[in-house]
C-alpha cells in the first residue's frame, strides 16, 4: 500500500464571526486563497498534477453551496479536468476529506490531490438559512437534528463521564501526541 504524505498544509486566520474584517470575504475565495498558497509552497508540484480537490463543508449553502470545492479549485488555478467533491459530515467535514483523500492516495486511486474545508460562521448561520426538516424523521427520529455537540454532550452524560474525566483523557491525549512527535513516530 502506497503511503499517503502531507506536503503542504495552510490555512486562513481564525475569523471573529461575526465581527471580524473576514466575515463579509466569501467562503469559496477564502478557500481558493488556500489552495493557490498550499500549491505554490508545495515542492515540486504543480496545479496540473492536482487529480483532485476535495473540501469539507459543514452548510453547503449560499456563498459556500453547490460544488464549493470546484469553485475554489477553479478559482486558485487548478485545471477544471482535476474531480473536485465537496463533503458534509458537519463538524468533522474537513477533516473526513483529508482521510479520503489519504485513502485514495494509500490505495493507488490518485497521487495528488488537495484536500482540507471551508466554512463561514458570518454569511452561514448555525443550522443554515432555511432549516427544513423531515417531517416524518423529526417525528420519528428527532435526535437526527441534533447538533454534533448536544450529542457528544448527551453521549457523556449517559456513560457518567464527568467534565474533569474528560479534561484529563484530552490532555493526556495532547501529552501522547507531543510524546510520539518528539519520539518520531509520526511521519
């Protein structure tokens, strides 16, 4: 199995949503700022090997909506016959891109492609600009709805893990992963 390799990693400032000087800046060109800096720091690569682009997005709508990752990947130069995808797994959207663009490079399907998110807290409110749920899945199954946080909240709550027990697993988590850095043992 081929190794998949990080050889550019960039990213825009932390924004003050919404009050900061980015919260009127769309989505798709924010997004399109990355790719161009992420190529243009990549050794030895150029936007024509790109085979794809892959994006997470939490709200696919409105300015970041449609296919967000063809746009930015047509926006910062990358040649429109590269795929680009764009992926809605909420919170984790971003980082579910990045693994599928690992698993496609580890199984031979690609050996370049861009992957990382967008999003905008300013121009896309929580839950979107028009929240319309299924009638029959909110009667039947409301919890679907449900936000990634109020379900971890309520998974912790039904294991009886308390707030400190979870402090304590995130920071001797950070503490593992400073360890294994220091030691090699990530590549």
């Amino acid at each position: 199995m081929t190794d998949a390799v990080i050889v550019s990693a960039v990213r825009t400032a932390v924004g003050k949503a919404p009050k900061g000087t980015l919260r009127a800046t769309r989505p798709d060109e924010m997004a399109a700022t990355v790719i161009a800096e992420a190529l243009k720091r990549a050794p030895g690569i150029e936007p024509s090997e790109v085979e794809d682009v892959m994006l997470g997005c939490a709200m696919p709508e409105g300015e970041q909506g449609l296919n967000v990752a063809r746009i930015a990947s047509l926006r910062a130069g990358v040649p429109i016959e590269a795929s680009a995808v764009t992926i809605n797994r909420f919170c984790s959207s971003g980082l579910q891109a990045i693994a599928f663009a690992a698993e496609r490079i580890m199984v031979g399907a690609a050996e370049t492609i861009v992957a990382g998110g967008t999003e905008s807290m300013s121009l896309i409110p929580m839950g979107g600009h028009k929240v319309a749920p299924n009638p029959r899945l909110m009667r039947d199954y409301p919890d679907v709805y449900l936000s990634t946080g109020l379900v971890a909240e309520n998974h912790v709550r039904e294991a009886g893990v308390s707030r400190e027990e979870q402090d304590t697993f995130a920071l001797r988590s950070h503490q593992r992963a400073i360890a294994a850095i220091t030691a090699g043992l990530f590549r």
